[in-house]
C-alpha cells in the first residue's frame, strides 16, 4: 500500500512539474525579435522605413506587405535584406494617412524554411488593441497546480490518518 502511494505522489508530483516547467518555446528558425515602429505603436507621422529584425539572419525572398486600416495592400512598399546586417529586413513605405496599419511579414530562414507573421501600428492616431479573444496561458496552469496539490495533500492525510491508526 505504501509503495502505491508513493508511486502515486511521485507521479503527480512529476505532472506538475510538467505542467508549470514544461511549457518552453523552442526556436527552430528566424523568429522576429524587434520591429520599428513597434507592434502596438502610435507614431506621430509616416514612417519612412519599417525595420524588423530576426534572430538570425534572413535570406533572399523575405519580404514586407503594408496594409491599409480597411485591409487593402498598399502599392509601392519595396523590401530587402540589409546587406550590412543580414537579420534586418528593411521596407521602404509611402506616405501614409492618420490611421491603424497592419504589417505582414514573410521571412525565409538561411535553411530555406519561410516564417510569418503580422502586427500593427497607428499613424497619428491612438493605437486601440483589440480585446482579447482568449484567457492568457498561464490560469489553467496554476489550476493544474492547484488541483495537484490538493490531491497530494489528500493522499498525505489519508496516508498519515492510516499509520497513526496501525501505531494504536
């Protein structure tokens, strides 16, 4: 019987560190790590560059769309590779309106492997962030953890209650 619990708590124990440690992001490719203007930023006036830089360098074929705040793409953004620092890719834009404008990127890794991805930024108006659509992670991992430590508490006091009834 012992042994069951032990196995038991040893098991839960190692769920939940499982579940609290376990959840690491592991980078296979380029991944974006700065932009300007920033994700979520309100400049004053029309950018004459957007700026992204990658944790890696970035190949030939990586590019940058503009879009409007109605979503249409915006004509004459030119991208390339930054000779001089090869994980920034640099798109000339246009002058653009008051208004929030949304970014797509696509970024081709040295092995070939294409990422993507999107952000926004306002011209001269406030950045509104949308509302989120889901809970961040992280509440149903303290609900995990919550929940395994009542069970090991539980299996404890029923463990503990057991031996003190035997030493009678």
């Amino acid at each position: 019987m012992f042994y069951l619990v032990r196995c038991t708590l040893l098991l839960l124990l190692l769920f939940g560190l499982f579940v609290i440690g376990g959840t690491g992001v592991v980078y296979a490719h380029a991944e974006l790590v700065g932009a300007e203007p920033a994700p979520g930023t309100a400049v004053t006036g029309s950018p004459e560059e957007i700026r992204l830089t990658f944790s890696e360098p970035v190949a030939a074929g990586s590019r940058v769309a503009l879009f409007t705040p109605d979503f249409q793409s915006i004509a004459g953004v030119e991208s390339h590779v930054e000779a001089q620092a090869p994980e920034q890719l640099v798109a000339t834009v246009p002058g653009l309106e008051p208004g929030v404008y949304t970014v797509q990127w696509t970024a081709v890794s040295a092995d070939g492997h294409e990422i993507s991805g999107s952000y926004a930024f306002s011209v001269g108006v406030p950045f509104a962030e949308p509302g989120r659509l889901t809970e961040p992670l992280g509440w149903w991992q303290l609900l995990l953890l919550a929940a395994s430590v009542l069970i090991f508490v539980m299996f404890f006091w029923q463990y503990r209650r057991r031996s003190l009834r035997h030493l009678r």
